[in-house]
C-alpha cells in the first residue's frame, strides 16, 4: 500500500512538471501556438448583427415581386388619360352616342420600357480547417451559416438602396431605381410639411390615383411630426389608469385631405436628402411599382480550389414603375 502511494505521488508530480512546461510566461499576447494548454480559447462565431437594420429594407417588403422570365423585363407604362373632360388634360372626346350609332373611339399614348436583369450579391468563403473548428459548440451555428445569414442580410440592404438610388449611368452592372424613373412630378420642400405633403398629394390625386407612401429622412420626419403636433390636434401626454403618463407620438399615417384616403409615412435612412411620395399600389390596377425576380434571393455553391467552401448570395432583379406620373420626388434642405 505504501509502495502504490509513492507511485501515484510520482505520477501526480509528473503531470505537475509536465503542466508547468507546457505554460508560457506571455499569455497576455494573442500566440495560439505558444499559449497554455491551460487557456481557453474563444471560438464562438455568433455574430451580434451591428447593421442598420432599424427603418432598413422599408421598399424590398413592401413592393410587390413577380417572377421575371427570358433575359430582360419589358413593360408598357399609359402616359395619356383616360377621362373625356378637357379640364386637367383629358381626350376632349364626347362618352355620349346617339340610338343607332356607335361610341366614339380613342387612343391612348403609351410608352414602352425595357431592363434588363442585374444581380446582386455577396460572395462568402470559409476556410475549411475554419468551419471544421467552428463545429460541435452546443446551441451554436457554424461559422458558415452565421456568415451567410449575414451576407443575405447585406444583399437585401443593398437592394434597398439600389431600389431608391439606382441609376445606370453611375453603375451599369445594377438597374435604374425609383429616383432616376420619376422623370414627371418633382418639387422642392426646405422641410416636410402637412400642408405641403396635401399639395403634392393632389397631384399625384388629379393624375389619376392617390398615395400610398412617403418616405423621408429621420430629420424630415421629425420636423413633419413636430409640424403636425404644433397644429394642437394631438394629444402630447397620456395618462393611464395607475398615473403612469406616456408622452409624444410616432407619425404612422397621413390622411390625404382630397378623398379621404390615407397613405404611409416610414422614416429611411437611405433617402438622404430628398423625400419620395409614392403610389406603390392602386385598386384598380394592382401593383404600380414592382420588382421583377429572374432569380429570387438564394444561395449558389460553386467549386473552390482551394480548402474552402464557396458561395454566393444572390439575386437577379429589376425595378419596374408603371404609373411613373404617379410618384413625387421632392428635394428637401437637410
């Protein structure tokens, strides 16, 4: 018994000495080859998401999408109107025929436009050694599918931009966005206000639809809101049943003034100095703005030669505005 003492006494020592040789003096310096075997290493890769996500992709969810075939989009956008009274620009063309007769016939001028489709995409490579290391963590994804949880997010931020911004003299692999295609209705507002939002609307209103959406910059929308609340219509502060008291509003919606209808207001960090009054849809005609998906957001493999894994997140798309006289760019001052 005592002999097997003196053995495990031994043995403890051993590993001791063996512990102590494997430890470095600087384990305050990042040296992975060198450090103790006693130091954990942190190897999770979540991501905590630092990106604007936050007033992001307000168009990409609301726009309306269909799948797009063959190499380019190809649409036909009605310039004339439809009304007979000559006021406010119509045919000039009497409705009314006599028993026995037959109605007056029209024409309508119609524009035709083209795009062909452009891709968007990141591209994400992962070293194999890497996402061999990244696997078994309990509760944690690999590296790899954090990654492309990330590049999707950044593809879909940057459609966004693209749908407003877009404009293919500056980039021709990308596609003409809203801005570049409102050609008709533009003004110029130093700072958003209700009334001055009404009379816009009213162009849009006399051209044939109303509304559905203003888009403006975090300033933009603070002025509007402070704009409306200083007209004394809102209740600033609200007191519940226990005395607790909520003070201020968000600015959700604006009723249009002329037909009663109400259209959307979201800030958007992507606007920059301008602000956009939209018709996105109209009942009778169904989606004015939409984007044409040849490919929609996905993932593609593709080879690698070298130990890594290789993939694209990608889409092929394009912006098509129908109604382009039913949509307001105004420029503001801030």
């Amino acid at each position: 018994m005592f002999e097997n003492q003196i053995t495990n006494d031994a043995l403890n020592q051993v590993q001791h000495e063996i512990s102590k040789a494997a430890e470095t003096i600087a384990t305050n310096t990042f040296s992975p080859g060198t450090r103790s075997i006693h130091s954990p290493e942190n190897l999770d890769e979540k991501i905590k998401l630092v990106v604007p996500l936050n007033a992001g992709a307000i168009l990409r969810g609301r726009l309306g999408r269909v799948p797009g075939f063959g190499q380019a989009a190809a649409w036909k956008k009605m310039t004339s109107k439809l009304h007979s009274s000559v006021a406010d620009g119509g045919n000039a063309t009497v409705m009314s025929f006599a028993d026995a007769g037959s109605p007056s016939e029209t024409s309508q001028t119609y524009s035709s436009a083209s795009a062909t489709y452009k891709l968007l995409g990141r591209k994400l490579e992962v070293g194999g050694l890497h996402l061999a290391a990244s696997r078994g963590r309990a509760g944690q994804p690999d590296v790899q599918v954090d990654r492309e949880a990330l590049k999707m997010i950044e593809v879909i931020l940057g459609e966004e931009e693209m749908i407003i911004h877009g404009d293919t003299d500056n980039e021709a692999n990308g596609f003409d966005g809203i801005l570049k295609q409102i050609t008709t209705n533009s003004g110029t507002l130093t700072f958003l206000t209700a009334s001055g939002i009404q009379t816009h609307a009213k162009t849009i209103y006399d051209a044939g639809s109303s509304p559905t959406l203003l888009m403006a910059n975090s300033a933009q929308g603070q002025h509007l809101a402070n704009n409306l609340e200083g007209s004394g219509s809102i209740q600033r502060t609200m007191i519940d049943n226990q005395g607790s008291a909520v003070g201020g509003f968000a600015l959700s919606s604006i009723v249009n003034n002329i037909d009663g209808s109400k259209f959307d207001f979201r800030t958007s960090r992507y606007v920059d100095k301008t602000a956009l009054l939209l018709t996105e849809t109209d009942p009778k005609i169904g989606n004015v703005i939409e984007m044409d998906d040849l490919i929609p957001l996905s993932r593609v493999d593709v080879p690698s030669t070298s130990f890594s894994f290789v993939s694209f997140i990608l889409e092929a798309t394009v912006c098509k505005v129908f109604a382009e006289n039913w949509q307001v760019q105004l420029t503001t001052g801030t």
